[in-house]
C-alpha cells in the first residue's frame, strides 16, 4: 500500500524475513543437546537395546511369524514423532509467547506466525531424520527389512508427523506458560507412547484394544506403518483416521491459540 | 517521504516552520472485561520531538502505546501513524515505527549478533547492524547470548533492535526500570542521540527526573484520561506552589505578616525555622520585608518545584 507520506519499496524482499528466521530457530534447535538426544538418538537407542535381546530376534507367531525388533521400528519411528511433536515442541512455543518474543516480532514487518511454523517444520523435520536412522540401524544392525510398501511408508508417516505437530500445537494453545505445556505434555506423552505400542505393539494387543487403540492417532500410525512395511497398501481406515485427527487437533489449536 | 529517514535533521517541535504531526490519538477508549483502563485520550506527537507519557503505575500508559503500536485495537477513538492505521496497516506502519516493548525477551541462547542479523533481515532497508551495535557499546558482547546479558545490556540491545529497520519513530516504554542509575543516565544520553539523529521518540516513563530531562512535551496520564499535556517547565508551572523558600530570621518574625505577602502559599515554622511556598514573586517580597525589618536571613535556601510536586498536584497521588 502506498500513501502520501509512506512509499513502499516495502514490500519484504521476498523469502528473506522467512529465511533468516528458519536459520535462527535451526541454531537455537542446535544448542539444545538433551532435545536432539530425545528426538535424535533415544527411539533408535530403544530399538538398538530391544534388538540385543536375544528373544526378540526370534520369529514369534504371536506376532504372525515376524520377530519382535521388526516389530519395534515402526514403534520407535512414532516415538520419534511424539517426542518431537509432543515433549519438545510445546515447551519452546509456549515459552516463546510466555517471554513475550511473539509480541516482540508482531511490532516488526515479520508476522510472529513465522516462528511458529518454522519450529513446527524444524519438529517434523528432525522427526523424519530420526525415523531414517531407525530404518537404517534397524536394517543394518539387526537386518530388519526396509518399508516393501515405500510410498504407503511414506504417506502414513506425513499423516503420524501431521498429527503430532497438531496435537503439540494443541497443548502450546491450552497452556498458559512453558512449565504447564511441559507438564500437560508429560500428562498425553504415556497413552500416546501407549498407543503407539512402545509397551506392546499394537499388531500383539487382544482384539478389543486393538479396535481402541485404532482409533487414536498413534495406534492407527502404528498398524499403517506395520502394514506398509510387508508390503500391502496401509489401510484407508487407519490413515483415514490419522488424517481426520490431524485435522480435529490443528483446527482446535488454530481456534484457541493465543499470541499473547 | 523517501526511503532516508534516518539521516536529515528534523526541526524541533518549537521551530516556527510548522512541524507537523507524526503520530495522532484521538478519543482513545480501551477497556479489559468491563474495566476502562484508557478513557478518551487524545494528543498528537511533532515529527522530531521527544514526547512523554508520565504516570502512575496502572494508568493505561502502556495499553495507550500498545494501540500505537497496533498490538491492540482500540475499543473507539482514531489513532494514526505517519498517516497510517496501526491495525488495518500493520505491515506498513512496523515499517516505520521501532518498537521496545516492557517485559518482552528474545530466546535465551540467541546471540546479540545473530538477533541484529535476524531483526535486520525483517526489514527492506535496515541499518547497518555494526555501526549501531558500536554507537550502543555492544561491539564487546556480539558473541554473548541473550540469557547472559545484564540488564543494561538487554535494553541496549533491544534499543538497537528498535532502531534497526531505520523507523521515523520509536516507542520506548519504561526503558530504564530496573536500571542502576549509571546505566539509567547512559541510556538517556542514547535517547537524546536518537532524536538527534532525526527520529521522533515516544517515551513512556514513570520517572519524573528522566521525563523533565529527556522530554520536549509530556502528557501526563491518570487513570485512563490526560490530566495535563505541556512542556516540562510548564506543568511545574501548574503546581500549586512553584516555590520553596526557608530561612531561620535572626529575630522572631509574625507569621501574619508574611502571610499578607503576595502569591504566598502556606507559612510553616520548626524549631525557629521558617518555610513558605510561592512563587519568585514572594521570594522578592521576603527579602524586601527583611530589609526593612533589619532582619537577618539565616541560611536561606530557595527550591524551585519540580516535576514531581506538579505530577502529585495534578495526579491527586
């Protein structure tokens, strides 16, 4: 817009406010050591510590004939993402508004929604890096088989990824400071951990909680990704579901988030 | 107005030359759940001049400049910027304004250079960060993260992160709170450079010495309306009592008689100590009448009022 008193080469150059934030909060990300152990390191060192246990390299038929490591890597591919999503991000969005940042970068040409979006695309990031190094070392140190269904793989893993990012975004929108986001995070991370069959892997859980645990986010994640990993197609049902949740929580914490 | 700012010198407020208006409040209202807390303020700051917003704590000073900044909407009331609505042109008046918020932060573990670098790039033509981080002492700590910073530090640094995208005018509110008064008076001296430099500053303040000393015009501000708008000399202008004056008479002296001098206040004596309050006037008066009464003034001290007897009389505080 222009006006008498006010010319406007202004418009911002292009994509260059957006960059500079990306590579701010990809720095920040960088010196918080304990959030890339959790995200990065924790779900493949579960998986490298279940894999030297000499029964679960053993062909169970509890589990329709496959061992109980290829069942744990699609297990820690989730946990990646509800760690990412779930423990890490709140935390940091939630201290951004309570410290008043958010407010500071809204007196700027830059929206402070750029912020926002660039730590959910650095969480989701750093969750997809941690689920190829659980593929890789799964694959490398106890020969699991790489996804046979790879753009099946690929699509539920979008989905888990979206719904985890929501889900965090959700608990940064209903808490009030950083503390209350890390706790009401802790509160959702075990069901969630649950879900995803960190305990027991869904393809092993009695039919009735199976059917449950199918319909939240990371139960319906875990039996898409089982599924695409022998090589069928992952069920409309199960990504259906993901998709919808993704939906439900991204609405729900666009509807009640609050900059300030 | 073209794209250099920064550069040209501005003529004062007082330059006959006709200043012209840079920011305008018109029949502000604001209030929260019921509670009016800015209620019909109005005035308008020169291109050029520091402008104050004094007043207690609680005031709506800050919800005032919040609307400016068009970090809140105004119940009713016009505000414009340079011309511009700060909520209907955000984008276009971030552009021209430079904002210090109270109580704001950056992330713990950014660096000052890395948050110029970032705040620079927010901007179509910024300033050059070095120049600034020097001008503000802050060539020394471009490495030290933010968390570690003292608190004269981070209002520098957030000083040079209003200045960067080269506003026409910068909002600082409550700048100096929290710091020592070394560090109280270096900040003062940046303010008086700022302005120097051509930008209009808006200072929010609830400290009388740093109003009287920076401020050009002061709007004083009480519970959410403008009790008084002047110039520092001219709201201790409106005290009740401009003028101090004390001495202890050589021989005893009838309250009455001083009391029939003119434009006197209040006559009060302590101890064979005699204080009463006037104008210079009554200063000329006392020592007329002494002279003729061949009485000696011990000690005589006259204090002119400050800003803080004005801001009582006015606020009722």
């Amino acid at each position: 817009m222009t006006t008498a008193t006010v010319t406007d080469p202004a418009a911002p150059r292009g994509a260059r406010p957006w960059r500079a934030v990306l590579r701010t909060e990809a720095r920040l990300f960088g010196r918080e050591p304990a959030g890339i152990f959790w995200i990065l390191g924790f779900p493949t060192l579960l998986l490298v510590v279940l894999g030297c246990i000499p029964s679960f390299r053993d062909p169970d038929p509890g589990l329709g004939g496959i061992r109980l490591v290829d069942a744990y890597v699609p297990v820690s591919v989730l946990l990646s993402m509800i760690v990412s999503g779930l423990q890490s991000m709140p935390p940091v969005v939630t201290g951004y508004r309570e410290r008043g940042i958010l407010r500071r970068m809204s007196t700027t040409p830059v929206r402070p929604g750029a912020l926002l979006g660039t730590q959910m695309g650095l969480h989701g990031a750093a969750a997809v890096v941690s689920t190829c190094l659980s593929l890789a070392v799964g694959r490398l140190a106890f020969d699991v088989a790489l996804p046979r269904q790879a753009f099946g793989y690929a699509l539920a893993l979008l989905l888990a990824v979206l719904a985890a990012l929501a889900l965090g975004a959700l608990v940064s929108a209903l808490s009030r400071t950083s503390k209350i986001a890390g706790a009401i995070g802790s509160v959702v991370f075990f069901p969630m951990m649950f879900c995803a069959g960190v305990w027991l892997p869904v393809r092993a859980m009695p039919g009735t909680l199976a059917r449950v645990v199918e319909l939240t986010p990371f139960g319906a994640a875990a039996q898409a990704l089982d599924q695409a990993a022998s090589g069928d197609w992952p069920s409309w049902a199960h990504l259906g579901v993901l998709a919808v949740w993704a939906v439900v929580l991204s609405t729900a914490a666009a509807r009640w988030f609050r900059w300030e | 107005m073209p794209n250099t700012p920064v550069t040209h010198t501005t003529p004062t407020a007082a330059g006959g030359s006709g200043p012209h208006p840079i920011i305008e409040v018109q029949s502000l209202t604001k209030s929260y759940a019921g509670r009016t807390v800015v209620d019909g303020v109005s005035f308008v700051v020169e291109e050029g001049e520091i402008f104050g917003i004094l007043g207690p704590n609680g005031a709506g000073k800050t919800t005032t400049v919040e609307c400016i900044e068009g970090l809140r909407v105004p119940d009713t009331g016009r505000i414009r910027v340079a011309g511009l609505d700060p909520v209907a042109e955000h984008a276009a008046v971030t552009r021209i304004l430079g904002a210090q918020l109270q109580e704001s932060e950056l992330q713990a573990k950014l660096t000052v250079r890395e948050a110029l670098e970032l705040y620079a790039a927010f901007y179509p033509s910024p300033a050059d960060w070095r120049p600034l981080a020097e001008r503000l002492g802050l060539t020394e700590r471009l490495a030290t993260r933010f968390g570690r910073l003292s608190g004269g530090q981070k209002q520098r640094l957030f000083i040079a992160l209003a200045l960067i995208g080269r506003p026409r005018v910068v909002v600082l509110d409550e700048l100096t709170t929290g710091l020592d008064p070394r560090a109280r008076r270096d900040t003062w001296e940046l303010i008086e450079e700022i302005r120097t430099g051509g930008v209009t500053v808006l200072l929010v303040t609830h400290f009388m010495e740093e109003a009287q000393r920076l401020c050009d015009r002061i709007a004083v501000i009480d519970r959410g309306r403008v009790a008084a708008l002047d110039t520092p000399a001219g709201l201790i202008g409106r005290a009740a009592s401009s003028t101090t004056i004390s001495f202890t008479p050589s021989s005893p002296l009838e309250h009455a008689v001083l009391a029939a001098l003119p434009q006197v206040g209040s006559v009060q004596s302590k101890d064979g100590r005699i204080t009463l309050s006037g104008t210079d006037e009554t200063v000329n008066a006392v020592v007329t009448l002494l002279a003729r009464h061949h009485i000696t003034a011990h000690q005589l001290r006259v204090a002119d009022a400050t800003l803080d007897d004005a801001f009582l009389d006015l606020t009722g505080a």
